[in-house]
C-alpha cells in the first residue's frame, strides 16, 4: 500500500492536508462518522469543540484499529462541524495531529447548521487505502 501526497505547484500548499493522494492497495476501509461519543454512548465535552475534537479523533482511530488500518494509510476524510466559524480550525487541527501527525490526508471540511444530535459540534468520516494480505475467491 503506498499513498502519494501531491500539492501541484499551481495550487497553495496546505498545512494540514494534501491536495491530491494517489493510492495503491488492494482493500479500502470506510469509516462512517465517529461522534464525540464514549465507548457507552454519552456525550463527550458537551459545548467544548476541543474536548469534542479529541473524542472525535480518538474514536476514528479505535475503528481504523478495528478495520485493520492505520492512520497513516488514511486518504480522505471529511469533517463536519456545526456552526462553523473560521477560528475553530486551530482547534480542529490540534486534534487531527494527535492523530495523524505529520501525514495528512485529503480532506474537505464542511460547515453545517446541526449534526445528528443538537449537542454535536463535530462528526469526521474517513476512507483508508491498504493492503489485503487475504486472497479474493474467484467465482
């Protein structure tokens, strides 16, 4: 499995993501949205993006684990955040780095009115690339 990161020349270079990746690799993992969520359903951080941000995260990681994929093999991602204002993405961003440190992956960020839940400040869903080491059955 191999992700190439690609900023073309034309194009401002981000700092926290890439603007193109080329993945290789025979299995694609899906995340759904993770929530700012406990492993028993409550709501973590209620009205702090920051501690929703961590959360968030956290458990985007935990089900990477459980898809067999790494952060590191990430190539998209979007994350939502409720009542977007322009001063939240340093926050955002802190918490994305815990995560993937210095890979970034292609992202969009969408500002919405609400998500699932009222309290929900954030949701981020993702997309791995990596290498199945089982054999696909010919029918």
């Amino acid at each position: 499995m191999a992700l190439e990161c690609i900023n073309p020349e034309n194009l401002a270079i981000p700092q926290t993501y890439s603007h193109v990746i080329v993945a290789t690799g025979s299995k694609l993992v899906f995340i759904a949205g993770q929530e700012p969520e406990d492993g028993q359903g409550n709501l973590v951080g209620a009205g702090d993006l920051a501690a929703q941000a961590r959360q968030v995260f956290t458990n985007l990681g935990r089900a990477l684990t459980a898809g067999g994929a790494r952060p590191d093999q990430v190539a998209k991602m979007t994350i939502f955040v409720a009542n977007y204002r322009r001063e939240h993405l340093a926050v955002i961003e802190q918490a994305r780095v815990a995560l993937f440190g210095d890979h970034k992956p292609v992202d969009t960020l969408v500002g919405v009115a609400t998500l699932s839940r009222p309290d929900f400040l954030i949701e981020v869903d993702a997309i791995a690339v990596v290498e199945d080491s089982v054999a696909i059955p010919k029918s």
